[in-house]
C-alpha cells in the first residue's frame, strides 16, 4: 500500500483537516520534535487505496541567515553585506529539529500533498517542505505526480474536500517572491542597522533603544508617524468667527441654525454681520427641501479594515488583532483572515454561511428575517485575486470563545451579515432661512428603514429632532442671533486606523502589523490613549535625519515600487535575480552616501541626547586608568570609561551593582554582579574580559561563571559543580553570593537550583563524587538552623548523588523533562569540574545511567 504524506502550517490545522478527511477515523501520535502530531489514516488517492499521514509544520521551516564571520557585528564593514556577504538557509528554529521530522514522516512515502496556508509566505513554506523531504521520499516512475497542492479558504467540511478533490501544483514564482523580500530585508535592514547602532550608541547614552534598526518598510511607517507630528508641531491656531441664530417653532422648542458663510477670519466683518442681523424680529423660510438618501451597506471585509475597527472600535493592536484571528481561522470559525479581496465569487455559498447564524442568541431573528425575505446581494467590491473576504464559517458564543476572540468574531459576524442586509434608507429634511440679509441653514434626518444598521448599530443614522412643517415664504420668530468666537484646531497624532490606511494607500506590502508592532517595539513610538501612535525623540530624530540625508529612505513610494516588482516576480512577469541584484544595488549607493552623510543626522542627535561621557552614574574601576566608570542604564545597558573613551557592553534584562569591589586577576578591572532577581540568576562578570575574551575557549559575552581561568576564585574551574541537568552544554555553577538563600545555576540556560537555605557557608570541594566526578559540597549550618540528621552542622556530599541533600534542593525554570531522568536508554552523561584531568564542560564517560538525582526527581 502506497503512502501519502500530508503537510499543513500548524498543528492544530493538520488536526482539523486529517478529522474532516478521515471522518473522525484516525489514529494519533507525537512526532519526535514533540511539538507536532502525525495522524494515519486509509481511504482513496488518484483511484488507489492509499495509507495517509497528515502532520505540519510550525510556520516557516527555514530563514535567511548570513554565513560565518557576516553574523558578527565587529570582523565585517556593514557595506559588505549588500553583495560579498554569502547567505544560507537555517532552520528557522533549531529547537525543533523540523527538517529532521520532515524527513522521518517522509520516508518511504510515495506521495506529498500541501496544506500549507494559501498566500506568498505559504507557498514559500511549501517549497522549504519540499526540500527537506523529496530526497527521502520512494522515487517516481517517470511522469509520475507526486507533488501536489491543495488550495482551500476555510476549515470547513465542504471547502477542505473540495480542495482535496482538486489537488493542483505549489507556485514557484509566490515562493521566490519570499525569497527576495526576504533577502532585501536581511542585506538593506543589517547593513543600515548595524552601522547606525554603533555609530550613535558609541556616542550617546541616553538613546535608551538597544537597536537602532531601519527597515524598507519599517521606517517609511515610522515616517508617517513623524510627519503628522511635524504638523501638529508647525500648527498656528487660527482665531475665527462664526454666527448662530436661534428661532423659535413653539413655546418649549426651538431650532438652531448654521450660517451659510460658515465662518470669517476678521472679527470686525462678523461683528458687521451680527449687527445686520441681530436686531430682525423675523426668520423667513426661503426653501424647502425633503430627499430621501441611503447610508450604503459594507463592502466585504478584507484584512485592512478588520485591523482598522479591530484598533479604532476594539482597541486591539494590529498585531494582536491578527494572532487573534488567526485562531479564529485555524479554530474553524473564520475563513482565512489574510485577504485584500472585498469581492465574494458568483459561486460563494452566501445563504449557507448565513444559516449557520440562524440560532445565534444575539442576531437569530435579523439572519431568519433575511433568510425569509431573500438576501441582497453584497456589494461590488475589489476581486484582488486572492481568497475570498473574512467570513464566519460556523457559530460560536461568548461562553465558548471568551475575551478579544469573542469581540474580534461578534464583528465579522455582524459586518458579514450586515453585507447581505439592505441600506439604509433615511429622509433627510433642510429648512433654509433668511434673517435680514443673511441665509442660516437647519437639517434634520428621519429614518426609514434601518437596513444593515439593525445589525451594525454603531452606524445607524444619529436620531435628530424632526423639523416641523413650513413651507416658503412662512416666518418663524427669532429668539437670537449671536458671535461665537473659536479657534482652529491642530490635527491629533495618528490613531493605528489611519495608520494602516496609509500604509495601504501607498502600496506597502501585507506584514501592516509586524511594522507597526516593530516601531513600538523599538521605542519609536509609544501607543497612547485611543491608540493614538506619539513619536519618541527618538524616533523624530531618525526620520529628520534621514530627511536631511537622502528622503527617499523614509518616503514610501521607493518600497511601493520594489512592491510591484515583487508583485511581477510573483506573477512570473520579472526575473527572480534581476530585480534583486537592482534594489541591491540601489540601496547599496544610498548606503554609502548615507554613510558619507551621517554627521548631517549626527547634528540632530546632539542636540536631542547626551553625549556618554554625561551619561550614568559612577560604578566601577577601569582597569587601565583606574578611574570610575560610569553605569548607562538606558538600553542597552553598558559601562564607559571617559577618560579611555572606551564603552563595555553588559548583560541586559537584569541589574547590575558593584561586586565587593574585588578585581579582575587579568586586567585589574573591578568585577560587577548581574542578576535577574531574587529568584532567578546572578553572576559576577569582569567588564573587559565579558567584551574581550581573555582565552581560546571563551567567547564574548561570557561571565565568570563561563570563565576557564585556571585558579581565580570566581570562576568556572573554582565554582562549576557538574553538568546541568536540562540543557545540553551548561555546567551548573555555585553561586557564592546568594547565601543563606543559596543557589546553584547552570551558566547556560535558565536552570536555578535553591538549596542548603539557612546555611552558614556553602563552598566547593577540591574533591569529586566517586559516582558521577562531579565536585563535592561543603556545607556549614548554624546549630540552632541545621537540618542535617543528628543535628550535625557540616556535610560534605555530592549534589547529585548524596541522599542527605536530595530534601535541600529545589529546582526552579526547568523547562521540560529530559530523556535522562525518564529512567529508559539516551541517558546523558555527566558532566565535572576542571581538576587537571578533564577540561570544563567535557563529558565524563564513567557516569553510571541508572543513578537517579536528587535534581533530576523534580522533572519526573
């Protein structure tokens, strides 16, 4: 029997899709990863009983990386990175051995069909799949199909067997469009990034960013931001005035008029125009007019104007407004939520997904009445090709899908059944008055027929006063006539709404939320009240500079023009490598002038933040100068050395404080202790060692707690204990100033162990476990606290084997169960101190499989 693998984007859609396919018949299993299943099941391919496993795959298999020496900011010129810097595919997370579970399901298979999402990014997916399993799976008897592509917009039971029963072909031209995207990002966003970054973070401490980053696309949104800030900064309240007349219709009710001229500029002409008319007793109607209008229904929803309400109606972020969706889709409630299409195909079964919502406790009666009645059919919209518009495909209550799921899934409901309502229809009434030589208008709107705003009511017709009954030449009495003075106003900072249709209009490409979501997070911009997107120095500073040196940097109309050549790549109109080699080379030269250019942005940058000499706070000793260095908080957090003008960078997400003044044995620099808190990591570092490091087997970025310095007492060699029980190459390392609440962590990952609370002194032995060579403890208690039995004060033990100390250990952070604590085959070997035999880190080959510690039993 031949078997037929099936790939979709997640886990929970292959889960979906394999239910609907096999009918619920199908067995179930963890792949190896463990972070996707592998559901089997028999039934029919191209007329032949087939065995099918449909498993996925977690977003983009692989990413675009550069090779060697081009991923370390200090050995390359950034300019290098537009043509000389040879880039490879990666696994886009390493962690789940992807390509590996790939090529496991793969194996032996005959066919491949995929589920992948159905846009760019999804047929690029496809492609990456392809390559990890092809050269594993049975060779094809010539002319042969075996690849093959479904092609669906919602998990539903009709639309996924419609697609299975259509199976076409992946697109190489939309995975190559991908392709170039992401190579322009990675060679034009690292080039500009890194030579911005240390360039202004090498003078200036308070940029309070630890990236200085430009995008293509990134930045002309930033720019948008900036530009109504500009306005709102260069605005001149203008004083006007304007008059309002007020006529009587009865005793208890009276009307207010607008003045046709609407407003004048010059107090003395407004006072001349009040005096005309103040002093009339008499408002002659002069026309009269009753026209009935109609509000229009919504177009269909696209994905710009759900991100629009999502933010303006919802206040949900672009990027969480899309994550939110998302699981909608994937969940079954929606269609797919990525779609510039506002235009529903002939064939779109319409009544069908409105029966869907006839017992819906919030709008059954509406959906029953247009079902009843018959349904208008939606408007006429834009058809971009792509999938239909975001739809509800099955009914859902607040109880089952709670919070902004819920709210998010109320209004593509509403707006879905709104697009197959009615307009609204609604009499608009204008009364127009002559008070002596002047003309004052009133208007007045009664509803007809609500239509679409029945289930829309936040865009039903305002209720007004009704206008009473007159016709020409009938006059009314004047109660009065008055001036009002006011002023202009400046334009507010842009709300995400107006954002995003911004970025629409001129052309960006469709990843609107990680833009705006970038610009935040960067510290460009900061979000507030009413979602309304505010400038940070920062941010001003950039795109003023950028304005200065070469504009079309923060413009949006170059990125709308390498949009439309992706555009033609996608469409097989323009060559894959032309139109790379072309915007590279576009860029490059605006790079090298930018470069030439940058004391134009630097002028800028003075003015608005302080050099880091007059930054920080005094901390710790040079150890070239011994003089004070001074701490910058602000990120990224580091140490500079005015007097050497030399900037040591730090660990960041932690504090940092002087480490009892002790110094570096190497270089004389004293030591500072980082930590993450209470409960979490602390190790001391030397600030030149941790930037420049002092042995073969070190790298930067590493503490003392990495540190193979063969006899200073903060090191790796004087305080490592043995392996850590998580990770892979991590050693677990005392930590000599957590007493009495003592811990030990692994100098890699995020594993801590509390231990020995209370104790008096904890310190590790010269001597090793004769079981496993990890070093021994010695631990002191005080009498009065000891919980060793007998009320013994001092032990000595192995932290990994010693049953005394397996009740005084805690482990914390650990993140899943490791195959050597499950007590089956894979155990991994130990791991000891450097004592001359064996350098740090190497495995110990004589550790014993069986022997359970006393940190292993907290995974199990």
């Amino acid at each position: 029997m031949k078997t037929v693998l099936m790939v979709a984007e997640k886990p929970s859609l292959a889960q979906s899709i394999a239910k609907i396919l096999s009918r619920g018949n199908m067995s179930s299993h963890k792949g190896l990863n463990g972070a996707c299943s592998v559901h089997e099941y028999t039934g029919t391919f191209t007329g032949q009983q087939v065995r099918f496993k449909m498993t996925s795959v977690c977003g983009h298999v692989m990413t675009l990386d550069f090779l060697g020496k081009y991923n370390k900011w200090d050995k390359v010129d950034p300019a290098e990175l537009f043509s000389q810097a040879p880039t490879e595919k990666k696994e886009a997370n390493p962690k789940l051995n992807m390509v590996k579970f790939l090529q496991v399901e793969g194996r032996g298979c005959d066919y491949i069909v995929l589920w992948l999402d159905c846009d760019k990014e999804g047929e690029n997916i496809c492609f990456e799949v392809l390559d990890a399993v092809l050269p594993v799976m049975n060779k094809a008897h010539s002319g042969e199909k075996t690849v093959f592509r479904a092609r669906f917009s919602s998990i539903t039971d009709t639309d996924i067997c419609n697609a299975m029963a259509r199976l076409g072909e992946p697109d190489h031209n939309e995975a190559l469009s991908v392709d170039a995207r992401q190579e322009l990002d990675l060679r034009i966003g690292c080039a500009f990034t890194r030579f911005q970054t240390k360039y202004f973070q090498g003078k200036y401490g308070d940029l309070d960013s630890s990236l200085i980053s430009f995008g293509p696309c990134q930045t002309p949104t930033l720019g948008f931001c900036v530009e109504r800030h500009d306005k709102i900064q260069s605005f001149k309240p203008e004083t006007y005035w304007v008059l309002q007349a007020k006529v009587n219709v009865d005793k208890d009710k009276f009307l207010l008029l607008d003045w046709d001229r609407v407003r004048v500029f010059d107090r003395e002409i407004a006072q001349m125009f009040l005096n005309m008319t103040k002093l009339e007793k008499e408002a002659q109607v002069e026309a009269t007019s009753r026209k009935e209008k109609a509000k229009q229904r919504p177009l269909a929803l696209n994905t710009v104007e759900m991100l629009r309400v999502a933010s303006s109606a919802l206040g949900m972020g672009p990027q969480h407004a899309m994550q939110t969706a998302e699981r909608l889709y994937t969940q079954g409630y929606i269609s797919y939520p990525r779609t510039e299409t506002t235009h529903y195909p002939e064939n779109f079964d319409l009544k069908g997904s409105l029966r869907q919502q006839a017992n819906h406790p919030y709008w059954a009666d509406t959906v029953k009445r247009l079902l009843a009645e018959g349904i208008n059919r939606p408007r006429k919209g834009h058809d971009a090709g792509d999938h239909p518009p975001i739809t509800p495909m099955k009914s859902a209550t607040e109880a089952e899908l709670g919070g902004d799921a819920w709210r998010l899934y109320e209004y593509i409901t509403r707006h879905f059944i709104a697009t197959v309502s009615h307009d609204c229809k609604y009499l608009q009434s204008t009364i127009s008055f002559r008070i002596g030589p002047e003309l004052f208008t009133c208007s007045g709107k009664t509803v007809i027929s609500p239509g679409f705003t029945e289930i829309m009511p936040w865009q039903s017709v305002p209720l007004e006063e009704s206008l009473p009954t007159c016709q020409r030449g009938d006059t009314f009495a004047v109660g009065e006539v008055k001036m009002l003075e006011k002023q202009t106003n400046p334009p507010d900072y842009l709300t995400e709404a107006e954002l995003i249709t911004l970025m629409e209009k001129h052309g960006t490409d469709a990843s609107i939320p990680v833009h705006i979501n970038n610009i935040c997070q960067r510290n460009y911009v900061t979000v507030e009240s009413g979602r309304r997107l505010k400038p940070t120095n920062l941010g001003i500073v950039l795109v003023h500079g950028y304005y200065k040196i070469d504009a079309e940097l923060v413009l949006p109309t170059i990125r709308s023009a390498v949009e439309k050549q992706l555009n033609l790549i996608a469409q097989g109109k323009a060559d894959y490598r032309q139109v790379l080699g072309h915007t590279l080379d576009v860029f490059k030269r605006k790079f090298h002038y930018f470069v030439d250019s940058i004391a134009g942005m630097d002028e800028l940058m003075e003015v608005s933040f302080s050099p880091l000499a007059a930054t920080g706070k005094p901390l710790s000793r040079c150890g070239k100068c011994h003089r004070f260095m001074k701490y910058i908080q602000a990120k990224p957090s580091r140490l500079h050395c005015s007097h050497c003008d030399e900037t040591y960078t730090l660990p960041q997400n932690g504090t940092i404080k002087l480490y009892k003044e002790l110094r570096c044995p190497l270089d004389d620099f004293e030591l500072v202790l980082w930590s993450s808190g209470s409960r979490g990591k602390s190790y001391p570092l030397c600030p030149y060692c941790y930037n420049h490091p002092p042995f073969r087997d070190m790298k930067k970025g590493m503490g003392c707690n990495e540190c193979t310095h063969p006899t200073c007492q903060h090191s790796l060699s004087m305080l490592g204990i043995g392996q850590c029980v998580e990770c892979e190459s991590g050693v677990l390392v005392l930590d000599p100033t957590s007493g009495p609440k003592w811990k030990v962590a692994c100098n890699k990952c995020n594993v801590v162990a509390h231990c020995f609370e209370n104790a008096h002194r904890v310190r590790v032995s010269a001597d090793t476990c004769n079981t496993c060579e990890a070093a021994l403890l010695d631990v002191d208690f005080n009498k009065a606290k000891s919980p060793l039995p007998g009320n013994e004060t001092q032990h000595t033990g192995c932290v990994f084997c010693d049953p005394v100390f397996q009740e005084l250990v805690e482990l914390k952070h650990a993140a899943s169960c490791h195959p050597m604590h499950r007590g089956g085959p894979g155990r991994r070997q130990g791991r000891g101190r450097a004592r001359g035999r064996r350098p740090p880190g190497k495995p110990n080959p004589r550790r014993p499989k069986d022997k359970m510690s006393a940190l292993a039993a907290y995974f199990v």
